[in-house]
C-alpha cells in the first residue's frame, strides 16, 4: 500500500514537471524572434473594457456548463443544485492548472462531496461533454475552413515547415472536403471487413463508442435544451475570444469569420498538455494571427507580434477566471457539504 502511494506520488510529481517544461518550451517557441519589450508596449495601448466584457461571457460559459450537466444527470435519476454544479465545475478548472486533465476527476469527486452523486456516473457524463465540445470545435473549424481557408492554410504551412509564404490555396478545400467524404462512405462501406481485424475492430470500437455517446444526448428527457446550452457555452467562448480583439488597435478591425479562426487556433494550443496552456496558447496565437495577417497581405512578422500580444491579454484574462473563481469555489463547496 506504502509502495503504490509513493508511486502515484512519483506520477503526479513527473506529470507536474513535464507539463510545465513543455510550457516552458513552447513560451522559448513563442519568444525566439521577438523581443518582449516590443510586446509590452501593445499592453500599455490596450483598451481593457473590452477584456472586462470578454470576462462576463467566460464565466457565463461556466454557468451554462452547469446547467448543462444537470440535463445530463437527470436521466439518471439525480437532479442537482445549478449551484454545486457551477462550484465543482470551478474547482476542476483550477485543478487543470496543476495537474493537466485532472480537473475531470477532480470535478466529479468535488459533486460527490456535496451531492452525493457516484463518481463513475458524474464523470461518465463529462466523458460526453467532452464528445459535444469536440463537435461544437469541428462546426467552428468548418466554419473557419469556408470563410478563412487561405489563413489555415498559412497557418499549416508555417507551423510545419516554417515556411511564412502561403499555399495556393483556391482548389484545396474541395479537394479536403471530398477526401474526408470518400474516406467516410468507404470506411463504412468496408464496415464488416475491418471488424474482422483486430487493430481495424479497436478503431471501429472507439469510433461507435464516439457515435453511440453523441445518439445518446437524444434519449435525454430534453434534447433541444442540451444542444440549446451547448450551443450557447461555445458562443460565450467565441464571444470572449472575440471582444479581446477590440482591446488592441492592430485587430480590432478583425471581422467575425476571423474571431472564429482565433478560438479554433487558441482551442488546438489549449489542447496541448502544457501546464493551463501557458506557452502552447502563446505559440499557438503567435503563428495564428501572424497567419492571419499574412492572408490579409500584410507582414508575418507584424502579425506574430500582435499574436503574441492578443495571447498573453486573453490567456491572462482566462488565469484570472480560473484562479478567482476556482478559489472562490472551495469555501463554497465546503459550505454545501457541511449543509
């Protein structure tokens, strides 16, 4: 017993360290061609009324977030404060600061203290949750691939071989869009001849279970309130992404197709396992909007600039919801367990 304790000490200890050293790493990444005196001085003209607004609709996210798990428990027989749920939802995202993907499990653990509720139960519906986001960021990268396609484009192209010229882009998004089709209708197609392999048959179980869980959101006693919700989380999201734009000069002329781009780029840097997305968020927004200008003709290196500066405006904004409000959680789930 002595032994698996300090084992699982020893894991928490090196997940702890290597998230933060690929924060670390990718923050070298986002700083290597730029000075950071250059980006102080984009913070010093910043309209911050606008990183005010762009908070409200972050915490609003939370609060709709809670409802929405509520939805989702309710057909398994449990029906919870909107409060305790907003807590708990609190507390796991200041736990994802330490340990990365840990504010799952934390949350889950946190409703059973004040609610009761089994901790496979709980998380097996965030399991869900997590399925309906991937979705909503595939509508938003849909979207970003119609409207803003020369500025993926740049932004792949530079991400991958450095290289800061943009593809030629006017035929490709059909020719993506078609090969994902094709692949499709044949993966179906030769359905029951990959079931028939084991490595074919795990892909296949991973991908029914991934169609199975998004099915299930329709045996909900409400389904239209839960894509209603999921719907509203996500454009809270856009909304705080979006707003950060106005507070700078450089992008507050940014259109709504090109706030769609941002938070598709800002959620693929988010998903890297670096300590709460610091470093990978910063690079990630960097080549971003460098890619952005570079679409609208204009200088790479202005762009990267103005990236890097728009990141560390929005992720600090982010770090200040997560800390406040996930401090501000613990005595309030304290207090509910207690009654």
């Amino acid at each position: 017993m002595e032994h698996n304790k300090k084992n699982n000490s020893l894991k928490k200890v090196l997940t702890i360290v290597i998230s933060l050293a690929v924060a670390v790493f990718f923050m070298w990444l986002a700083f290597r061609d730029l000075e950071f005196e250059k980006i102080k001085s984009y913070f010093e003209k910043a309209n911050y009324f606008w990183v005010a607004a762009a908070m409200v609709f972050g915490i609003l996210a939370y609060w709709f977030r809670a409802v929405r798990w509520n939805l989702l428990l309710e057909p398994m027989g449990y029906r919870i404060s909107n409060s305790n749920a907003f807590w708990t939802i609190a507390f796991g995202y200041l736990m994802n600061l330490t340990i990365p993907r840990s504010g799952e499990l934390a949350r889950s653990t946190a409703l059973y203290g004040v609610e009761k509720i089994p901790v496979d139960k709980s998380f097996g519906t965030i399991i869900l949750e997590r399925v309906v986001d991937l979705l909503c960021m595939l509508l938003f990268l849909g979207i970003t691939l119609i409207f803003k396609y020369d500025a993926i484009a740049a932004f792949w192209t530079f991400s991958v071989n450095g290289n800061s010229e943009p593809e030629s882009s006017s035929g490709n998004l059909w020719w993506i869009l078609g090969i994902g089709v094709f692949g499709a209708v044949l993966f179906f197609a030769l359905r029951k001849f990959l079931e028939q392999n084991v490595f074919f048959r795990k892909i296949y179980a991973i991908v029914d279970g991934l169609f199975q869980g998004i099915l299930s959101v329709f045996k909900l006693k409400e389904p239209g309130k839960f894509i209603l919700y999921s719907l509203a989380i996500w454009l809270c999201y856009y909304l705080a992404a979006y707003l950060v734009c106005f507070s700078l000069p450089e992008t507050s002329g940014f259109t709504l197709a090109d706030g769609a781009f941002i938070i598709v780029i800002g959620t693929l840097g988010m998903m890297i396992p670096a300590s709460g997305g610091i470093g990978a968020f910063h690079f990630a927004l960097k080549i971003g909007i460098g890619a952005l200008f570079l679409a609208m003709g204009k200088p790479y290196e202005e762009g990267a600039e103005v990236g890097l500066a728009y990141a560390f405006i929005s992720h600090t904004m982010q770090l200040v919801i997560m800390v406040v409000m996930g401090f501000i959680s613990i005595p309030m789930l304290a207090r509910a367990d207690r009654k």
